[in-house]
C-alpha cells in the first residue's frame, strides 16, 4: 500500500507565499548518478540537499506563487514522480526551521506525518546537541582567522606536501617498529601513574587545538565558511571544536574528504614527531610527553576519530570517498521503515529511495554503528565503574536511558505515530507483544544446559614429581626414559663443590669448639656455656649440610616409569632447590590442574557433583572427574606455559614475564582427579567442565553480570 497523495493537513498551508533565502547558496552536486541540489545559509551553519523532485517545486518558490499553485505545477510536470503533500509539508518545515525558507505569514504544518517526523528528526540530528557528558561552549566565529592562516598555507595542500608527510610519517614507524616492545611497556607503566595522567589530561586539549586547526584550515583552503568555533566539555576535559557544516556544500567528494582527514593527518604527524623525540632523548619530562602524545595520538586518531561507525571524521571521510551522504540517518531510516513494514505488517512507502549500490550500506551501517556505540558505552561504564562505583551506576543509568530508554520511546512514537484505524492499532499492539514474547519468553523460561568451563593441564600427585632437593650442577643422570624405579631409587646425582667445601669447614670447627670445650671444663667453667651452645649450632649446621648433600642425589618418591624432561641437556646444568624435572608414572588416576577465573571461583567452589574432562588434541572420549578441594592460590604463577595465551592457553600472561607463568589477573588453582589412568604425558592441556544443571539463559547472564561486577568492583590486591 503506498502513502497517500494528499495530506489531512494541507488546508493549514496551501493559501501559504513561500519565498527561498535569495542570499542562500544552491550547489549542485551529483551523487551515484543523481543529481542534487544543496542549500546553504549565508553564513554557512545549516544545509539541506534536495533530489531533483523536491527541487522541481522548492526552486520556484519567489514568494508570488501560493503553496496550492506550485502542487499543482508540480503535479502536471512530474505526475507519478511527484512528491506527496506531506512530504512536502515536511520538507517546507525542514527549511524553515534552517532559516532557507520563509512565507508571507506564519506557517501552522499542524501535527507531523511520519515521514515529516522523520525528517524533523533528521534536521535535529544535525544539530549539535548538549549532554550532561558533553556540553558545547561556542566562542564566536573564527572564519577570519583561519582563511589568514589557510592563505599562508596553501602548499600544505600540494601533491608535493602529501608525500613529505607519508615519507615522515612512514619513516618514524619504521624507526619505531624495533622498539614496539620497548615502548609499549613504558606507555603502559607511563600512564598509569599520576604523573602520566597529568600530562595526557595537559596534552589532549592541545593536541586537539591542533587537531580542529586543521579542519578549519582545510575548509577555507577550499572556499568554505567556518561560522563558529568553541569547546566542549568532554567529561570535564576542554576539547575544542569548529563547526564544519558548510563542508556539505563543496562540489568535490575529494575536498570534503581533504576535510575530514585534516584532522587525523594532523594527530599523525604529531604522533610521528613524538616518536622520533621518544627514540633519541633519555628517560625524563620530556620523553614521558613524547609517550603520552604517542598514545593520545595513536588512540585518538586511529580508534576514535578515524573509526567510520562512530560519526567521527572517519564517518565523514567514509561518507565523501564513498559517495553516500548522510548513511548513518539514512540507515537508521532504512531500518526503522523495514521494521515497521515487516514485523508489526503496517503499510508506508519507505522514507527514502536507495541510490544505485547504496542498499548494502543502508543494510549494514545501522546495526555495526549501534554495535560500535553499546561497546563504548559499556568499556566508559566499566572503566569509570572501576574508579568509583557510584560513578559507574550513575554511568549505567545515563547509558541505559541514551542508549535503551530514548531508541525504544523514539521507536515506538515513530512505529504508532500515525492515525491508525482501532484495528491496525490492535494489530500493531499484538505484533509487538508477540515480538516480545518471542524473544524474552525463551530466555526467561525455557531452561538450558549451565556450566562452568576452564583449562588446566594434567599434573601428577606430588610424591610423582621429581624435584632436586639441593641447588647443584648436574654431575650424571642414573636413568633413562621410561625406565621402571622404584620408591628411593636414585635418579640424578648433582654436584656442589661449595657445600663439601662447607662440610670440611663445620667438621673442623666441631673438632675445635670440642677441644675448647674439654678446655672449658678444665680451666674456665663460665665460658663452658658459651662453647656448648656454639658447639650445638656448628652441629646443627652440619647435620642441615649433611641433608643438604644428601639431596644432591635425586630419588623417585614413588614407583612407576620415570619420565625426565631434556634428559640431553641435563648434564652441566645449573639446577635451582625444587626445580621440576619430570615425573613418575605411577599407572593410578591421574589429576589435572585447574586454572579458574575469580568471578568463576564461587560457583565452581560449591559444585560438588561429577565433572567432566576433555584432553586437547585427543580422540578418547571425555573422562569424568571430580574436584578435590576448594579454588586457592590467587597469586601464583600458572602450572604450566601452556595455559597462557602466547603458547596456546586462554590465559592473558603478563608481556615482562620471560617465562609466561604470571597471570595478567589474578586467577584460582584446583585439582580435579580423575576417575581412570589417562596414558598421557604429564603437561597435556585439557578443558574442564563444571555442570551446574539447568538454567534460563536470562538466569545464566544475570548471574555471570553480577559475578563480573562483584570482581570488577572489589578491591584488588
């Protein structure tokens, strides 16, 4: 069914005398084989681009012609192409709100239709708006300032400057990439301390001067007008801003897309100064800013302003290079009206007509977009939550309205707004609450399967391990792989010349505090304490030496099959007191080491039914298993290399650890031992899985929330 031709609504104008801005700017500009029309105001703050419909009747409103006349016009020249009464009801608001159109009296448009709220709510999305996160403080028109200053650097914008700029900038990175590593672990000890947040917080603004200087150079350069500049308040910090509507308005893509780059060619460059300063200088104030610039730079140019889904200058740069103005309104439109048409089954025209391959955009920026939005919302949630928690409910709150409460009160009022007949009323009504149903009701009701998983790897009991006793050399290895021992047979002999060196020493100083001692006896009572109590600690020592030659051999502390690890390289190493060595197959049930994640800790602690054990690169079938104790040791290192990231694992390691063993969060250890003998080498990771029975899914998100708030919000040690 398609929208009406005439509007309820027209009595209220069609006696109205439309008049254009005679001072307004019209370019035209072809876009994907269309050609449009765009109005600018005089001074550049507002624009509107018309298709050639529009224009058809737009164009000839002098002020001589009633509104009833210029239809009629319109509707004999166009016939089928012509635009609707209320879409040209919404039309006329729009540009009378931008200040491109007046009439003889006050207009009264009456209540907006759908496609005249659409376009309403396009005009002000335009608009910069005020937010308690972000509020806009305008300072005047700096237009006069930037065309002397675009005057004078005109060569910037030369082919000869762009490969300047990509030989410095390229040079810097490739100065930079051997020490990636380096920097990368100063940035992060950096600016973490109060030193390197002050000097980010002293450095962004200005960067961003630097940054807003660039776009508004770029837009006198190409005879655009910059109308106002100013700052806003960014989570209390200034960032400075120019108002670079007029840009709409140039007829090149290339020069829109010049001004939406300047900005982010402008942090790059700094960023690759800062590097270069960063690579040369000694440790100080000034390599700490050189680092801060780097990743202000780097963050804001890169992630921020140079990401396409966040109405940034990527989102511009996109929309110039890829000729499709106004994507992110117009997808949003798209989608609302596919919504509208297909699920709750209410008939309309769509609001707007794709160009010739513009549809997949229109399919694919809303939903990237809304997704880009939730993930910074819940990373600026979650970080502020970390600082303080009442700054993270406030922030819940906020992002909850913005991004959950406004879309669904907008989308409803844009879904029911028209005057529906009780019927298609009742029919929306029941569409939704189907809808609803449909997506909720699984959730809330239906249970599923609910379990904890985590990776560990297979470990021996500890009377299994072969451990060295004593530090030593290794003088000769006594066994071979795989060979059988029993309890107490030797397995290794290791060598340590200092402490026979120690054993000679103590049994000579035995033998003279003895001597003192029968002297005591003889001569000097009073002193015969004295030589006791030395004579006991020299013995004690020896007898702590004696142990501790005694462990230079290294005995099985259990029978099976020996397994050592680099039983070539063994001879002539230096071995530290515990190091691990191998292990003996003892042939009984083995156990598997458990790494479990702190906000996983309290549900895996109160299971206590049968668990089950997958071994990684294995074909057997899952064994069962059951767990021994409670989750502990919350700042250990991990069992084994292999559960972290860089060999494997699903554990983030810290970067500095040369060994891979320390956890970048602090993590819980448990052993689950297994029902049967597994026939695999100590060291073989496994995954681990905790059934908890059955929950609702909404159940199982809720709990997992409110155990990652619970971690993200107590204090670590």
């Amino acid at each position: 069914m398609e929208a009406p031709l005439h509007s309820a609504q027209w009595f209220r104008v069609a006696g109205l005398r439309p008049r254009l801005d005679e001072q307004a700017a019209v370019q035209r500009m072809a876009v994907r084989g269309a050609v449009w029309q765009v109005l600018t105001r005089p001074d550049g703050t507002r624009s509107v681009r018309l298709n050639a419909t529009a224009w058809a009747t737009i164009g000839r409103c002098d002020g001589r012609h009633t509104l009833q006349r210029l239809w009629e016009m319109a509707l004999a020249e166009l016939r089928d192409d012509v635009p609707t009464q209320d879409e040209l009801l919404g039309l006329l608001a729009r540009l009378h709100r931008a200040g491109l159109m007046s009439f003889d009296r006050q207009p009264d448009f009456g209540a907006p239709s759908p496609d005249a709220a659409a376009d309403r709510t396009t005009a002000d999305a335009e608009a910069p708006r005020q937010s308690l996160l972000a509020w806009r403080i305008p300072f005047g028109c700096p237009d006069a300032a930037f065309g002397w200053l675009a005057a004078r650097l005109r060569w910037l914008f030369t082919p000869a400057a762009l490969l300047l700029w990509l030989l410095g900038v390229g040079a810097a990175l490739v100065a930079a990439w051997p020490h990636t590593a380096a920097l990368s672990a100063q940035l992060r000890d950096g600016l973490g301390t109060p030193r390197g947040l002050a000097w980010a917080w002293l450095a962004y603004p200005v960067m961003k001067v630097l940054h807003e200087v660039g776009h508004g150079v770029a837009i006198r350069h190409w005879g655009a007008r910059v109308p106002q500049w100013g700052v806003t308040l960014l989570m209390g910090t200034p960032v400075p801003f120019v108002d670079a509507s007029a840009t709409a308005a140039l007829p090149s893509r290339r020069q829109r897309a010049v001004v939406a780059a300047a900005g982010i060619l402008v942090e790059l460059t700094l960023v690759a100064l800062a590097l270069g300063v960063a690579l040369v200088v000694q440790p100080g104030a000034l390599r700490d800013l050189a680092l801060v610039v780097v990743a202000i730079g780097g963050l804001s140019s890169l992630l921020v302003n140079a990401n396409p889904l966040m109405r940034f200058d990527g989102y511009h740069l996109l929309c110039d290079l890829a000729d499709l103005p106004n994507l992110a309104l117009r997808s949003a439109s798209h989608w609302l009206h596919a919504l509208r048409r297909c699920v709750l089954r209410m008939p309309g025209e769509a609001p707007i007509v794709p160009l010739p391959g513009e549809t997949p955009w229109l399919w694919a920026y809303a939903p990237a977009a809304l997704a880009m939005r939730w993930s910074v919302a819940l990373g600026m949630g979650w970080w502020l939550a970390s600082v303080s928690s009442v700054l993270g409910a406030l922030a819940a709150l906020y992002f909850g309205w913005t991004l959950v409460g406004q879309p669904l009160r907008a989308l409803g009022r844009w879904l029911t707004g028209w005057s529906l007949a009780p019927a298609e009323r009742r029919r929306a009504g029941w569409s939704i609450a189907t809808l609803a149903l449909c997506v909720l009701g699984p959730a809330l009701a239906v249970p599923l399967p609910d379990a904890a998983l985590a990776q560990g790897v297979l470990w021996p009991p500890e009377d299994a391990l072969v451990r060295t006793q004593t530090a030593g050399f290794v003088d000769a290895v006594l066994v071979t792989e795989g060979q059988a021992v029993q309890r107490g047979d030797p397995l290794l002999r290791l060598a340590a010349p200092t402490l026979l060196a120690e054993r000679e020493r103590l049994a000579s100083r035995i033998e003279a505090l003895q001597a003192d001692r029968f002297q005591a006896l003889r001569q000097d009572k009073a002193q015969l304490a004295a030589v006791d109590h030395a004579l006991q600690a020299a013995e004690a020592e020896r007898a702590q030496t004696e142990e501790q030659i005694a462990g230079l051999t290294v005995r099985a502390q259990a029978g099976g099959r020996v397994h050592l690890t680099g039983t070539d390289d063994l001879p002539g190493r230096w071995l530290v007191r515990g190091a691990l060595l191998g292990h003996v197959d003892t042939g009984a049930p083995g156990r598997v080491r458990v790494v479990v994640a702190q906000a996983d800790a309290a549900v895996i602690t109160a299971h206590r039914g049968p668990v089950d054990v997958w071994l990684i690169g294995s074909a057997a079938p899952p064994m069962r298993g059951t767990l021994v104790g409670t989750p502990s040791g919350g700042g250990a290192p991990l069992p084994s290399a292999a559960l972290g990231e860089r060999h494997g694992g699903g554990i983030a390691t810290d970067p500095a650890d040369p060994q891979g063993l320390k956890p970048a969060q602090p993590v819980l250890q448990a052993d689950v031992r297994l029902a049967q003998a597994t026939g695999e080498r100590i060291g073989a990771r496994a995954w681990v899985r905790f059934e908890q029975g059955r929950a609702p899914l909404a159940w199982q998100a809720a709990r997992a929330l409110q155990q990652q708030l619970l971690h993200h919000l107590s204090p670590q040690p």
